[in-house]
C-alpha cells in the first residue's frame, strides 16, 4: 500500500497537473469505489467544478474544487494518470474525470480497492475517515510529549502502534521497519517497556526517515509511480526492509524476517536488541 511518501508525491504531482482543470463529465465503472452517496449523486456533484488545489492527509488525497472537497484513497495499487481524451482506456480505469481542455484524470485500480467520497469543501476533519487520523508526522502538530504517552500506556508491539493511524498518519509497513531499525529498537517490544530515550528516537527517526522518503519520490515496490509516471527511489536507502537473509548494513549479522500481526516484519537481531 502506498504510504505517506508516496501518496505525497502523488499530491505533488497533481498539484502540477490539475488545478484549473474544469469536470464536464465523470464516468464510474465500480460504483463499489465511492462511498457516502449513490454514484449518480456523485457524478452531478462533480460536473461543472473546478479543481482548485490538491492536498493530502494521511494517506489521503484531498481534491478541493469550486464547492466541495473529493477525497480519495489509493489503497493497495490505486493510481492516478491524467492522459488525453483520446488515448486507449485501461481495462483497470474504474473513473473518469473528463475535463473541458480535452484532457482526462484517471483513477487505476488492479484490485479495485481504492475508494473516493464527498464532503463540503475542505470538511475533511468532519468525516468518518480523517476523524481518526492522529498528526501529520510531518508537521508542527507532532511532537513529542502526546507521542512518548501514547507509546508508553500501549501494551501492543511498538511496530504495530506505528501502523495505527490514531496515532500517527500515514506510516505503513516498509517505513515501519526502517524508523525502528535506525531507532534500534525491536519491533516486538512493548510501546509500555520503552525507555524515554527509545521513543525519542522512534520519535526523531519517524521525522527523519519519511523526509528523505519524500525528498526521493518514496519507495518503489511492486507497482507504485507517482502521476507522472515516474519510479521512486527512496527503495535504494531501505536498510531492513526486503533485505532478509542479507548481511545488516551496520554489523554485518543477517537480518531477519517475521510476522508480527500478520505484517512481513525486518529486522537485525544484534543492532535492535
């Protein structure tokens, strides 16, 4: 699943690409995909909008247009490809926003997990979906203080409280695994046995692992490219995650994969002891 890197420079992309851009007709092919409304209703909301700016929460896309906000989520293999009206439909296009230049923004799905909703614009935070989400990792809103309390009154894996979005947004599986392992901390442990100077640096490294995320474009694994097309390369700084059975970067012991909640979990059984 995309995560926030990823769904980031999805945003970023976007951001170039369609604000200005006016909807004239939006075709849905899997009405399962839009939640909060009938697809009818969905459609007639959209036509006659403009996209105004693109924004993201979590791992959530926000398309804010003339008079409301579409959010939408990329789950498992979602993407976004703005293309000419002209150019050949893929059989895995379930939406369309066609606009009056003549171009069209496409939604992708594989597995047909993605979904999309409408809420009025930029009320976000009043639905169902954002409500949950804790602070953005990125921003100002995260510190410390409610991070190291939320941690320690957990009995659950520290690597399991990292993928709940209540606490903090956005971090999903791969990213997980490198935070902990720059924090050195093993992703069995407790968030309650944690000491004051382990969750300051799962704290730090949540920070600093996801800027450099960003600033490569995110991880290319299996499927993911941002709207234009274009691979991440943030895969290549991956230190834990996908290298089981391979020497650890720092001292060389083999580094190891379990489950942990269901989740493929990489780590070094010497640096995070």
């Amino acid at each position: 699943m995309p995560e926030l890197p990823e769904v980031e420079n999805v945003r970023q992309t976007l951001e170039e690409l369609v604000p200005g851009k006016t909807i004239d007709q939006v075709i849905v092919q899997v009405p399962k995909m839009i939640h909060g409304m009938e697809p009818d209703e969905f459609v007639h909301t959209l036509i006659g909008q403009t996209i105004e700016e693109v924004r993201r929460r979590g791992k959530f896309l926000l398309l804010d247009l003339t008079h409301c906000t579409l959010l939408a989520h990329l789950r498992m293999e979602g993407k976004f490809r703005l293309l000419n009206e002209q150019d050949e439909v893929s059989k895995h296009t379930h939406i369309i926003f066609h606009f009056t230049d003549h171009t069209e923004l496409r939604f992708l799905d594989v597995r047909k997990f993605g979904t999309m909703e409408i809420t009025h614009k930029k009320g976000e935070e009043e639905t169902k979906s954002i409500q949950k989400l804790g602070p953005e990792p990125l921003s100002e809103l995260f510190t410390l203080p409610p991070f190291a309390e939320k941690l320690k009154r957990t009995s659950r894996a520290v690597k399991t409280a990292l993928l709940d979005q209540r606490l903090v947004a956005g971090i999903g599986n791969i990213y997980a695994d490198e935070i902990l392992f720059r924090a050195k901390v093993r992703p069995e442990r407790a968030g309650s046995t944690l000491s004051d100077s382990e969750i300051t640096r799962i704290y730090k490294e949540t920070k600093n692992v996801l800027r450099e995320a960003v600033a490569l474009g995110g991880s290319t694994i299996r499927t993911y490219v941002n709207s234009q097309g274009k691979l991440g390369q943030f895969q290549e700084k991956l230190l834990v995650y996908g290298h089981a059975g391979e020497p650890c970067p720092i001292c060389g012991t083999t580094i190891e994969k379990i489950k942990l909640n269901g989740r493929g979990t990489h780590f070094c059984p010497n640096c995070q002891k």
